[in-house]
C-alpha cells in the first residue's frame, strides 16, 4: 500500500518536474532578482549597485503621471472593452445561428493573426492628420486632433484587446444552461430581470476572467501608448523603458515592476472576490 503510495507521487512529481522547472526559471529567479534590484542602489555609470535601501519605493512619486495615467485609463479600458464585448459575446452564445458560430468565432480571432505594432501603425494613420481629422476638414470642422491623446490610446486599448475579452464571456454564455432562461421567462419574469437574475449572474465568472486578463495586460501596456499617445501619455510600461534601457536607473525601474506586480495581484484577488460573491459561486478560476 506504502509503496503503491509512493510510486503514485513520485510519478506525480516527474509529470510536474517540467512545468515547476519552467516556473522557477523564467517567473520566480527573474522575480527574485528583480526584488534585489529593487533594494539597491544606481551605479555610477548606470545599472545595478549592490546596497539595502527603500530609497526607490520612497521615490515613486517621482512617476506619480505614469501611475496616475495607468490606474485610471487601464480600469476605464478594461471597462470600455467589457461594454463591446459583452453585446458581442452575448450574440455569439445565444442568438447567433449555429452554422455560422464559427466563422463568427473565427472572425474576433483573426485580428491576433497580425501583428499587434501593424495594426496600432494602421490606427496611427486614421486618427493622424491625413485620417479622420482630413476628412472632417472637408466639411468644414478643421483643427480636430485625434492622435497622441487619452482618447486615442483607449480606442487603441479596446481595438487591440477587445478578443480577449469577448472569448472568456462567449465560454461562460455558451454554457448556460437554456432552461434556466425559459423557467425564467415561464415564471413571469421579463426579460430585463432575466438578463440581470440569470444571464448576467450566471456569466459574470467569464466576465471578471475577461476584466482581469486584460486590466493586468493594460498595467503593462507599452506599445500602443507610445504610438497613439505620442509620448503625452505615459503609462507604467513607458516608465520601465525609459528607466532601464535610458536612463539605466535599474533598481528604481525594479521598485516600479514590483509595485506594478503588486497592483496585478490585488486585482487578481479583488476580482476573485467580487465574481466569487456576485455569483453566489463557492470558487472561480480567473486563470
């Protein structure tokens, strides 16, 4: 029996040896020896000094406008791409026809088989001077800027990220269960009070998934910041580049990654908590 026992969890042990290897070296080392870094202090000539100092947590007002940006159009993103996603996700479940799901599926997913830089480049030039903005020159409303502001970076944010919300609500629509609706409807309900008891209730594991997978990819964001924001919207990400590859301040670029992981950590658990206690559910995976 003991030893039945034993060659069950040794098998068990090689069979996860790969993943918890993978994990140690590439997110727990790197997490470690960013925490180092982020005690130390600036060399001289740039880069890591080896010193224990809170000097660069003490610092971070310093960004105060790059933390500020992030904590606000990251939330306000992630919400804008939950109110297109949702309408589109609900079709998709419930009312779109079943030979053309599919294709449907295939169409939100197609935008991930181009480059994410090509398309924010795309945007770039409808919302430029010779886009948008040309063509309401036209019809006399001239001087409109769209580029390199907080409304372009959020139409970039919900272009770009918008699939990954819609799959995570599509999986939890697509598994409800129909007969709760029509119990619903047979008892009186409306339709309103349907969506709310029933559908939205039951679909709101998909819907903090969704929030949250985008929210802590958004707390990173780099790329189309730089692009659509035209360096007047600077966002956390933009701060770590500056600081590690610029002006090689190392351990203050680590104490802002901390931070940044964090801030990642308490949405995870807030988010848990919420879908946990909104949907009467006991535990939800959110990754």
């Amino acid at each position: 029996m003991r030893g039945n026992l034993l060659r069950k969890n040794l098998l068990t042990a090689l069979l996860l040896a790969p993943a918890t290897l993978w994990l140690v070296v590439f997110l727990v080392l790197p997490f470690v020896a960013i925490a180092i870094f982020s005690v130390g202090e600036r060399a001289p000539e740039g880069g890591y000094q080896a010193a224990f100092t809170l000097a660069q947590y003490a610092n971070l007002p310093a960004r105060a406008t790059a933390f500020w940006n992030t904590m606000v159009l990251a939330p306000v993103g992630a919400l804008a791409c939950l109110l297109v996603a949702y309408p589109v996700a609900y079709y998709l479940a419930l009312k779109a026809p079943e030979r053309w799901r599919l294709i449907l599926l295939a169409l939100v997913v197609i935008p991930f088989w181009t480059s994410l830089l090509m398309r924010t480049y795309a945007w770039m030039y409808v919302l430029g001077g010779r886009g948008i903005p040309a063509l309401l020159a036209l019809v006399g409303i001239e001087d409109v800027r769209l580029i390199n502001t907080p409304g372009a970076v959020l139409l970039g944010i919900v272009y770009g990220y918008l699939p990954l919300m819609i799959l995570p609500i599509y999986v939890s629509l697509e598994r409800l269960d129909r007969r709760l609706l029509e119990a619903s409807a047979d008892l009186g309900a409306t339709p309103l009070s349907t969506f709310l008891g029933v559908t939205l209730r039951l679909s709101l594991p998909g819907v903090m998934t969704g929030f949250s997978l985008v929210m802590i990819l958004l707390l990173g964001e780099y790329l189309i910041p730089t692009l659509l924001g035209g360096g007047k919207v600077f966002f956390i990400g933009n701060a770590l580049v500056d600081l590690f590859l610029q002006s090689r301040n190392w351990p203050f670029g680590s104490a802002i990654a901390i931070t940044l992981v964090l801030v990642s950590v308490v949405v995870l658990i807030a988010a848990n908590r919420i879908s946990t206690r909104l949907s009467g559910a006991r535990r939800v995976d959110l990754i």
